[in-house]
C-alpha cells in the first residue's frame, strides 16, 4: 500500500512537472511567433469621423477633458466607452486603430507614436475618451492619453466587479456585491497607470504606475515587481509605496514606474522557470524605447528588477533597449541563458547589484544552465558588476519598514541588513541599502562593497 501510495505521488510530481514544462514552451513560442506589424497610415484627415465618432458617444462637449470628467461622473457612460470597438465601418481612422487593437502589442510603439504624433494632441485626447481600451493598453500612444484613458478603465471595471455574474437569482435582484477593494481603493486616488488590466493573469491584474512627475524628472527610474505582481496581490501596494519613498526622498527630479503589465508567476515553484521572464522581457524592452521616444534623450533611465524582476531585466538585455543604468535588487540572476556580458546586446552597459548577506535570493543565483529552467548568472558575480553595500537599517527615532511600522516597535532598528528577510529589507526607508539605490537611480555614488565582481577586459 505505502509504495503504490509513493509510486502514485511520484507520477502526480513527475507529471505536474511535465505540465509546467509544457506551459512554458508554449508561452515561449507565443513570445518568439511575435512580428512587428505596420502602423498604418491616414491618407486622408480624420476630422470628419471623428466628429461623427464623438456625436454618436454616450458623452458630449467640446472638450475631450470635460468629456472625461462626464464619463468618469457617469458610470453607465464609461462602461459603454470602455466596452467600445473601433471598426472599419466608421471609415479610416476606426480602421487604423482597429488594426492597431489586432495587432496586441506587436508594434515598434516608437511608429505607434508618430501616428498619434500625426493625430495631434486634442485628436489623441478624444480618442482616449471614445476608446479607452484601446488607447490605455497600447505601447507608443501618449503617456497622458494612456492614463486618461485607464482612468476610464478603471471606473468601469470597479462598477463592473458590483454586479452578480450569471443567471439573476432571488438574493441578487436588489442587491450588490462589493466591489473589488483593489478597484475602489484606486478610484479617484490620482493615481496615474500606463497600462491596467484588471482582468489579465486570471483576474489578478497588470498595470503600469507613474509614480513622480514625468514631465520634470531628469532621472526615470523603472522597477519591475518581483514574484506575484498583481492587483490583487499586496505587492501592488508594496511597490507603489516603494517608488513613492524614492520619489519622495529625491523631489521632482526623479520618477518612478512601476511595470508590471505581463503574466507573472507566484511561489517558488513557477518562479523557478524562465518563461515568464522570457515572455515579459519583450515587452518590457519595448517599453523602455517607447519611455526614450516620450521623454527625450536629456533624461538618465535606470532599470531596476527585484527578486524575479532581476530575471525579466536581465532578459529584456538581450533585446534592443534604452537604459542608462541597469540596477538588480536581490535579483533571481542576468536572465535566461546569460552568463556573460556579451550575450547582452550593449555589454558594457552600466550595471549595479544588491544582495544581501543570508538573503534566500543567493541560493537560486547562477544555477547551471537547465532549458527553460532558472535564470541565468549570479548577478554579484557578474564581470563589470558594481555590487552595492547594503549595511544597515535607520535607527533614527521615525524610522519604519516599507509598510509602514515602527523599525523600533519591530525590535530591528539600526540592525545590520542581512538574512532571510533582507530581501524586503533593501527597501526600507533611510537604510543605507536604500541609499544606495536612490543613488543609483539619482546618477550619483553609492556605496560599494569592498568584495567586487571581476572587471569585464572587453569594457574600457
């Protein structure tokens, strides 16, 4: 009884395994059949159908802002904007923009941009209006397009998450459920997103979140979330509160974004394959060159990965991207299949790592190479690294973790940053891992330690 109960729980092993495997594979050929497509391009002015577009919305006015205003005022109005789909029906514009929905994110955003560029701003801002959906999820349209457009995305979906799925039933007639604390909350915040798809990573949730001023900041920071990054998950608040103390610290002069629009894995165990690094690498690449087209060549971008994060920047090098600075935070490795600068496609790329003493990260760091299995090089160890000290957390009398609570109720204050739970700790405020991060991102000096990683001979 006892081997037949072992041999079943081996095949039950082997064979979740084999699924996991075969998952992988596939959303690893999902990522390499992507071709960029061609923007289209308007051969005739679009002012005609436009304005019979905006007569035919359930909003009016003259100006696309107070159009926003009234559906966002108006749920019933949002729901049916955001539910709106361009067609060819109403000539070339709908069109255009029909294809542009199609081809799900397989554009150079940077020609995506040139066709809003040839819109025009006030054009652009209606379209936000008319197709939020389409305008807030797509790479290369105008960063303020996108995040009226989400504002709109995410009214509707918060109204959305009241209502009873299904056929009606007696106790549901009169009543409604609560809806989604993560949506609520968000509602009216002021909060600006890139991209938000409550709906992705099997109702977890995607975004992308400014936090800072775009329009001011000379250096733009990027973070990409470790393990679990969802709506729903408490790693949305947790990164958000994380760019915003950096934010805070170094004024207008830097922004932070948090990207998190791809699938994500959660636990050890999909956290261990490289898949979803490979897959959300891509598109994080493309991100930062439609971040370059937007913001100009005068502003620094650092790309910054945590834990599984590390793994999709790490990645995302081995595409054309715009970084200035690469930063790995307790990072899972240099991506799948790197183990050497010149498998990037700029080796000598600027590049910093944190790591902890005792930080669970360590022992996943620059496992062999296995297909499809663990994320590539240990980042500390990685030729032309410049590894960053972590020392120790503030001891100073308001001093708090990154949620929040007192460092000094909490029994660590001015401890050393090091062990199990130093993975979180790099990010706590006025610790001196956290400044050397904001240094990083500030373009100034951090703090090195004295152990560094071996010069790369191929980068003078």
């Amino acid at each position: 009884m006892i081997k037949r109960w072992w041999r079943a729980a081996a095949l039950t092993a082997v064979a979740a395994v084999a699924l996991v495997y075969l998952a992988g594979l596939a959303r690893l050929g999902e990522a390499e059949a992507e071709q960029l497509r061609a923007v289209p391009v308007l051969a005739a002015d679009p002012g005609t159908e436009l304005a019979a577009l905006r007569a035919a919305a359930p909003v009016t006015g003259d100006d696309p802002a107070a159009a926003l205003d009234a559906a966002l005022a108006d749920p019933a109005a949002a729901a049916r904007l955001v539910a709106a789909v361009p067609t060819a029906d109403s000539g070339e514009l709908g069109a255009a923009l029909a294809a542009l929905a199609a081809a799900d994110g397989g554009l150079d955003p940077v020609a995506v941009g040139e066709f809003f560029a040839g819109l025009g701003p006030e054009r652009t801002a209606w379209l936000s209006v008319l197709y939020p959906t389409v305008i807030g999820g797509m790479p290369g349209a105008p960063f303020e397009a996108r995040t009226a457009a989400n504002r709109l995305v995410l009214t509707a979906a918060a109204t959305a998450s009241t209502a009873y799925a299904g056929p009606e039933r007696p106790w549901t007639g009169d009543t409604a459920r609560p809806a989604r604390a993560e949506l609520e909350d968000l509602v009216g915040s002021g909060r600006e997103f890139l991209h938000l798809d409550p709906y992705s990573n099997a109702g977890g949730g995607s975004w992308i979140e400014v936090v800072g001023d775009l329009d001011t900041a000379r250096n733009v920071a990027v973070i990409v979330p470790g393990g679990s990054a969802f709506l729903t998950s408490q790693n949305f608040e947790i990164y958000h509160d994380r760019a915003q103390s950096f934010v805070d610290a170094a004024g207008d002069g830097l922004a932070v974004v948090v990207w998190a629009a791809a699938s994500w894995p959660s636990g050890w165990i999909q956290e261990a394959w490289a898949s979803w690094s490979q897959v959300a690498a891509r598109s994080l690449a493309a991100f930062t060159l439609d971040l370059r087209a937007q913001l100009g060549d005068g502003v620094a971008i650092t790309l910054a990965g945590h834990s599984y994060g590390g793994a999709v920047v790490g990645t995302a090098e081995t595409y054309d991207l715009e970084a200035d600075r690469i930063l790995h935070i307790a990072s899972a490795g240099m991506g799948s299949d790197v183990y050497a600068p010149a498998d990037y496609t700029e080796p000598c790329r600027p590049r910093y790592s944190m790591t902890a003493p005792g930080d669970p990260i360590s022992y996943v760091q620059g496992l062999p190479y296995v297909p499809l299995l663990g994320h590539g090089a240990d980042p500390d160890d990685f030729p032309g690294m410049r590894r960053l000290a972590t020392g120790n957390l503030s001891d100073a009398p308001g001093a708090v973790d990154d949620t929040g609570l007192s460092l000094h109720d909490l029994g660590i204050a001015g401890k050393p940053v090091e062990g199990v739970h130093s993975h979180s700790e790099v990010f706590y405020p006025e610790s001196d891992a956290w400044r050397n991060l904001l240094a990083v991102m500030t373009g100034e000096d951090p703090e090195l330690t004295a152990e560094q990683a071996p010069a790369d001979p191929d980068c003078a």
